[in-house]
C-alpha cells in the first residue's frame, strides 16, 4: 500500500474521530419543501430569558494540528457565554460557554453554528483546523462553534487521571470494577455537574448562542454526535430551524446493545474493505485479506499479555485496539493503519500508540482534552438504561461473535455504574413545523452506519434524506465534491436537494 504522510493522515483522524466525483443526485431545486432561511443579524436577537450578548476577542489559547501553540489570527476569535446550570433554576449558578468564530470573508447571511461530533468533541479546537474546508460556506457566513457544557473549556467534566482506563482492554475481565471506580472518580471530581450535561441541556444552550449572535434562525451543521444534538435543537425549537444539515447520522432511539452490535458490524465491514484495499495495492500484513485480519489479530492478542515499549509508555491490547479502530474512521487513514500495525508487528509500537492518543484526547504535554471523560457523561446523562451484568455479558458475547476485534460491552459497561441519573428524553424527536432538515448517511460509514440515517430523517418529519455510497464517517469530509456542492447550495441559497439524492463515492 502507498505510503503516507503520518502526521498529515494524524490530523484527519483527529477530525474525523471527533466526529474528511461525480454526482448522481437530483439537482437543488425549489421545491414545496423548499424554505430558504436568511438569518438576519441585522435584527436583533430573540431575547429568551437570560440571553445576552458574546464579548469576542483574540484567541489566546489554541493549538494547532501539531499540538503547538498556535499563531493568533485576526479572523479568529473567541468568547464566552453564560448559561444556567440548571435550566430549572435559570436565576441560579451560571457556567461559561466557551465560543469561537471566523468571521465572513464576503457578504454575510449570518451565522452557521457546527459540532464535529464526540459527544465531548471541542468546537473551539477544531474550527480553526477545519475553517479552510469549509472556506465556501465562510465566504457567506461567520463559521460559529462551541465547547458544549462538560466539554473542555466549558465547565469541563474531570474525572480524575483517564490513563488507567483507556488503556484498558474493553473485554478484560477487569473492566467492571474500573468502571466503578471510574464513575466514582468522576462523583468526586464533578459531581454537581455531571447530571446537567445531557444533550437537552445543551439544545438549549444552542438557542441561547443563537439569540446572542443575533440569528433571528440556527443555521447548524452537526456531525456525527452532532446529528443528535441537532435533531434535539430542531424538535425543541422547530421554528427557529434555520438551514440545518445533519452528516453522519446518530439514531437516537437505539439501546446500547443495538448501538454495540450495530457499530461493531460497521467496523467489521471497514475492516474488511481496509484489508482487501490493503492486498490491492500490496500489503506488507499479509497476501490476502484474510491473512491482513490474521496478522492483526495476532498483534491484538500478543499485547494481551506483553505490552509494547513505547519510550516511557506502553503499547496495551487496549490501546492498540483503539488505535486500529480509529483508522478505520476515513479511507484516507488506511494507509496509516497498514504501516502502523506493520511496525508493531516488527515491535515498533510508536504510530500505533500516535493514533490511539490522537483518537483519546492525548495532548503534546502528556495530559489529556475531556473527550474521554464528556464522551461518557454526555451518553450516560442521555439515557436511563443501566443493564446489568448478564446483559452486559450477553453482548460482550454478540459483539465477539461479528467482529472479534472490537469485543465490547459498549457504554452499557460504565453507565450502569455512573453515578449521576439518565433520562430519555434526548431519544423523542419530531421536528414537524420546521425547514427542511438534510440528513446524509453513508453506505460505508462504520460510526454511524446508513440504516441510521433514514431512521433520523423519518423520525424528524422534515428530514430530507442524502445517501453516500462511499467509505468514512461522515460524508462531508471525505473528500466527495457531490456531497460537498449539494450541502454548500442548501446553506447558501436554502435550496434543498430532491427526494432520494445519492452521491457516488469519492
């Protein structure tokens, strides 16, 4: 297989796990379904509340790709937000949203809000490094995003040192117990926080940024995690829907055994489409895919027992697994799997160890970003499910048996011993009375798998569905400039494409 650039391909998985042709579909038309949405800054904003205004500055503590600080730019800039803790008590304690924004280059129509995905992706981390990406829409739009409540810079969830745990096999034996103590850590760490961080919390902490960025409607993009986020904003607030596109989408109803097996099978089938890409353009893990699978399955369980030295860190099955996982996000990180899981193979576990730190939240300084400590409080704020250990067992087993490299109980495991209580109410979605909503799913997107997508736009009632017949989580990013066209016409002119659009892979 070519060989890539590892630091480059590092940065896309970064992107991609935070939540990167020709085009057969219809083309934007103006439709009965068509509602074009102008936010207007020029009004002044629906003042709810509690709403205020975002006093913007120069950015001051940004990293970039290669996790140095990054040089202040005069387009960039940030600011905060106050938001009540607990929306019950809007007059109580208060929490700073941490906000950022690239203002237009052109002529502005207003505000386009995104979230990458996660749950616990940071906004203000990644906007810079996608704004270039997304350089189209920044022509017509100030690009907006956000650390949402428990997520870094806003009233982030800590849960005392993540080393332990990520490095954990997801099957061990001793996941349970450490799912424990994890959970109490994060009591003792963030305890008053941790039952305020589901995402209906933060759909309304998105109508505030709305209101004070002047946007009479939210125009959002929301990605993977995002998806959900947005489908939560859009059945609270329908009227204040604005243009909205949910790539890469989450399927909110599903329980955490459907959610472990049907990801488990989305990355059984981008392991599979890896290794016969790999034997393709000849593949130093093996001759056929078969071989490929072998070859990593005999690294994943060497570990087991006999981690690698990374300098003074160590390679566990756990993170290795994670690491494997990760690439398979984007087909533009292949390349980087087979030469990272080759080296290990040959005891050099370095790139491999890169590519689950890049997936963990692991910083240049050792320490870690919230992801892994937001991602877990967020999905077990959103839930009540907490399935015992036969259940958990049960699919342990399920998993193993469809893909045996990604064995897991899923997040049944640590939120039947979270701490804080779960509620449903993230999972009830109905848009009716909004704009149009896109919904893109993509065929070969293991995150997030297609059958998703349409579950999503029917449960929005105003969901127009996209379909991308290509590889990676989420369909924007991957590089497909069918999928990129038709998205850049609805946010610009509010045009949204026709029934059943398809989009070729890249």
């Amino acid at each position: 297989m070519k060989k890539t650039s590892f630091p480059s391909l590092l940065c896309a998985v970064t992107l991609a796990s935070a939540t990167l042709a020709g085009c057969s579909a219809a083309k934007p038309t103006s439709g009965s379904a068509e509602q074009p949405t102008t936010s207007t800054a020029t009004k002044p904003a629906q003042t709810a509340k509690g709403s205020s205004s975002v006093a913007w500055s120069p950015c001051t503590d940004l990293t970039g790709p290669d996790g140095k600080p990054a040089a202040p730019d005069p387009a960039v800039e940030c600011g905060k937000l106050a938001v009540p803790l607990d929306y019950a008590k809007q007059d109580g304690e208060q929490i700073d949203l941490a906000l950022i924004r690239v203002k237009a280059s052109g002529d502005r129509l207003g505000s386009l809000v995104f979230n990458f995905g996660g749950p616990g992706g940071s906004g203000v981390d990644l906007l810079p490094m996608t704004a270039k990406i997304f350089a189209g829409l920044g022509a017509s739009y100030d690009l907006v995003s956000f650390d949402p409540r428990g997520v870094e810079r806003s009233a982030p969830v800590k849960c005392g040192s993540v080393e332990k745990w990520i490095s954990l096999d997801p099957a061990s034996d001793e996941m349970d117990q450490a799912a424990k103590e994890f959970g109490a850590s994060c009591a003792k760490d963030s305890g008053k926080l941790l039952p305020h961080v589901g995402t209906v919390n933060a759909a309304r902490d998105l109508d505030r940024i709305r209101a004070a960025l002047g946007d009479e409607r939210l125009n959002y993009f929301g990605m993977s995690y995002g998806t959900h986020l947005g489908a939560v904003y859009a059945t609270q607030y329908p009227k204040n829907v604005g243009r909205f596109v949910l790539d890469g989408a989450l399927d909110p109803t599903v329980s955490f055994a459907e959610r472990a097996k049907t990801q488990t099978a989305g990355f059984k089938q981008a392991f599979e489409a890896f290794a016969a890409d790999c034997v393709k353009q000849g593949c130093d893990l093996g001759a056929d895919p078969a071989a490929v699978r072998k070859s990593v399955e005999t690294l994943l369980s060497g570990l087991r027992d006999k981690p690698l030295k990374v300098a003074d860190r160590e390679l566990t099955k756990g993170l290795a697994t994670t690491g494997v996982l990760a690439a398979l996000y984007a087909k533009l990180s292949w390349p980087m799997l087979e030469q990272a899981a080759t080296a290990a193979t040959k005891g050099d576990g370095t790139q491999l160890l890169a590519l689950a730190d890049s997936y963990n939240g692991r910083k240049a300084d050792g320490t870690y970003s919230t992801l892994m400590t937001s991602v877990l409080a967020i999905d077990c704020v959103d839930s009540a499910e907490r399935p015992s250990p036969a259940e958990i067992d049960q699919v342990e087993r399920e998993t193993a048996k469809i893909f045996p490299l990604m064995r897991s109980g899923g997040l049944g495991a640590i939120c039947a011993h979270w701490p804080a209580p779960g509620s449903d109410e993230s999972k009830k979605i109905d848009a009716t009375g909004s704009a149009p909503i896109l919904v893109i799913g993509g065929k070969g997107d293991p995150a997030t798998p297609y059958a998703w997508a349409p579950k999503l736009a029917a449960q929005l009632k105003t969901g127009v569905l996209v379909t991308y017949e290509g590889e990676g989580h989420g369909a924007y990013l991957s590089g497909s400039s069918c999928v990129s066209r038709l998205v850049d016409a609805y946010f610009l002119t509010g045009k949204s494409p026709g029934a059943n659009a398809t989009c070729p892979a890249a």
